[in-house]
C-alpha cells in the first residue's frame, strides 16, 4: 500500500507564500523562535562571561613588544601602537624627560577614541566630553564610569615595551 499523496509539501507547509496567510504566525513557530533565540543569546552571554574570567584569571601571557625608540618622541609628544591585538589602539604619551604612559584609546564610557590634548595634558573624549589624566588614566569629568585601560611599560635600552594591559577597576 503506497502512502497518501500530500497535497502541499512539507516545507510549504511551515512557509507560507500566500499573502494572506502572511500575517498570521502559528503559536508553535513563534515558541520555536522565541526559543532558538533566547539559546543564542545565553550562549553568546555565557562566551563573554568565560573570556572575561580567562582574562582576569591571567589567561596567556600577553607578549611583550616595541612600541617606541626612547628618541622618536620628544616630551608631549603622542604615539598610537596596536596593542595587545592589531585592533586594540593605544598611545604612548612622554609625560617628561624619563616618563612614558600608554592607555587604551578606546573611551570606557562608548569606545570613542581618546585623545592628547598638550595644552590641558589631558587625554579627551571629543564624542562626550571625558576627560582622563594622562599620568593616572583616571576619569577627570564627563560620562566614563571608570579609567582608561593602562597599559604596562618597560624601558629596555633605547625601546619602550608595552608588557600587558593594568586593571582599570581603581
């Protein structure tokens, strides 16, 4: 005995073409999507959360690299270097004759950029107006609710080295 002979198949069944059936969605393909859904996004949420933990727990030691030669900038002068990946910019900033900072250019407030501002030497939002002290990274004024990400350096001869990114939760 051969089975029945469908009508419509199957996968007009579930997708609708007709204008008329267009506006109506059928509880069951509503309650799939809601679930698909809410499963993607816990997903997504639970990866933040296990990456966060990896880099508070130290995860792999972020390589150290050059960023500057001690001579290429003079005091106030501003440097951007990718660090610790290609897509994180940062800036080296000569405060005086022996001291250098580096931030993250990435404003905490919206991932603006940050930057130098010789004249107040202060490192400055222009999206929002946030202001950050070039020798602390700490936040000044404005909207960022914490400081720039520092980065840690190291002078080895003639080379700056940029060795891993500080904390910013003080």
């Amino acid at each position: 005995m051969s089975p029945p002979k469908r009508s419509l198949p199957l996968w007009k069944e579930d997708v609708s073409f007709r204008t008329a059936d267009e506006h109506h969605v059928m509880r069951r393909q509503f309650g799939k999507f809601m679930v698909l859904t809410s499963f993607g996004m816990f997903a997504g949420n639970v990866w933040i959360v296990l990456r966060g933990w990896t880099r508070r727990l130290g995860g792999a030691p972020e390589p150290g690299i050059a960023v500057s030669n001690v001579s290429e900038l003079a005091v106030d002068e501003v440097k951007i270097f990718m660090y610790p990946t290609p897509n994180d910019p940062c800036l080296l900033v000569r405060l005086d004759k022996t001291t250098w900072v580096a931030y993250s250019q990435k404003c905490t407030h919206l991932s603006c950029a940050v930057i130098y501002n010789r004249a107040s030497k202060q490192l400055e939002c222009p999206c929002h107006h946030g202001f950050f002290s070039a020798e602390t990274g700490r936040v000044l004024q404005g909207p960022p609710p914490r400081p720039l990400a520092r980065v840690r350096l190291t002078r080895r001869g003639e080379e700056i080295f940029a060795l891993g990114m500080e904390d910013t939760d003080g």
